[in-house]
C-alpha cells in the first residue's frame, strides 16, 4: 500500500510554467494543513513573498525546484532572487539569478486577509554558481522564460 502523500497540489492554475533551458516546464505550488510554498509576509508597507514551485504534484523533492523571492515597497519590487535548484538542496551548483541577466515583472499583488494573489513572470538567463564561495557564470546559463498567478499564505511571526 502506497504511503499518503502530505503535501498536495492546488487548483491547476496555481503553478509556475513556461520555458526553461529551450523545453517546457511547470512547477506546482504545495499546501498541507494551512502550510504552503507559496508565503508572504507583510510589515507595514513592506511585503516579502516567497514561492517555491516543485516538478512533482504530490512531493517535495528539491530537485528541479525554482524557487522565487522578491520584496515589495509599497507595492513597487525593490528586490528579488531567483534560483532553479540542479541538486538536492539550495547549495551549488544551482542556477540563480545573481550576477544574471534576468528580470521579474510583477503584473499585480493584491491581499485579501490572510491571502494575496501574485501574477508575474521572470524573464532572462540564470547564471550558473557551480560551487560555494565561488561566483555565478552568466556563460553557462540558462534562458527562462516563466509565468506565475498563485496565491500565498500570510505567514505571521
């Protein structure tokens, strides 16, 4: 007998998809018991969100994962990291978008209570950082091209 899954996929639509690397790519957004991939904190003007998309609907799995984090002031982006995760965990070699060629076009972010709907896509070529310490490679990047409309969870602290 197959073990539970914990951690499940939201409605079709709440996903990052699009282009990564020439082939086409989704990653999907999990949720369990009020926890989710997809966070946001807010801080009286300032908002910080937090999506991690996975290849696999019903695991967890680092491998593959794209992960997105960007803070707004006042609704404008002042900041943001990108990174798509090669290996097991958030330690090179991965693919991020320090010292990149890629941007982050917010189309809108908008809460309602403990939920905020963010729309957007990243654009441009990830830099590769093949070891600790050592400085990302834009000459061995990668072209993405991604979409996103989820909706994150308030995390409160």
């Amino acid at each position: 007998m197959a073990a539970a899954c914990l951690w499940s996929a939201p409605a079709l639509a709440e996903r990052l998809e699009g282009v990564l690397d020439g082939k086409e790519r989704e990653w999907f957004i999990l949720r369990h018991e009020g926890d989710s991939t997809a966070t946001f904190t807010d801080l009286g003007g300032m908002h910080t969100i937090d999506v991690v998309g996975f290849v696999d609907p019903d695991s967890w799995n680092s491998r593959d994962s794209l992960s997105i984090s960007m803070t707004l002031m006042d609704g404008e982006v002042t900041d943001y990291d990108v990174l798509y995760l090669i290996g097991t965990s958030a330690m090179p070699p991965l693919y991020t978008s320090e010292e990149a060629d890629v941007r982050l076009l917010l189309e809108s972010f908008d809460v309602d209570g403990n939920t905020a709907r963010v729309v957007g896509r990243v654009e441009g070529t990830l830099a590769l950082q093949a070891t600790l310490g050592e400085e990302p490679s834009l000459e061995e990047g990668v072209d993405i091209a991604v979409t996103f409309d989820i909706e994150a969870s308030r995390i409160e602290f």
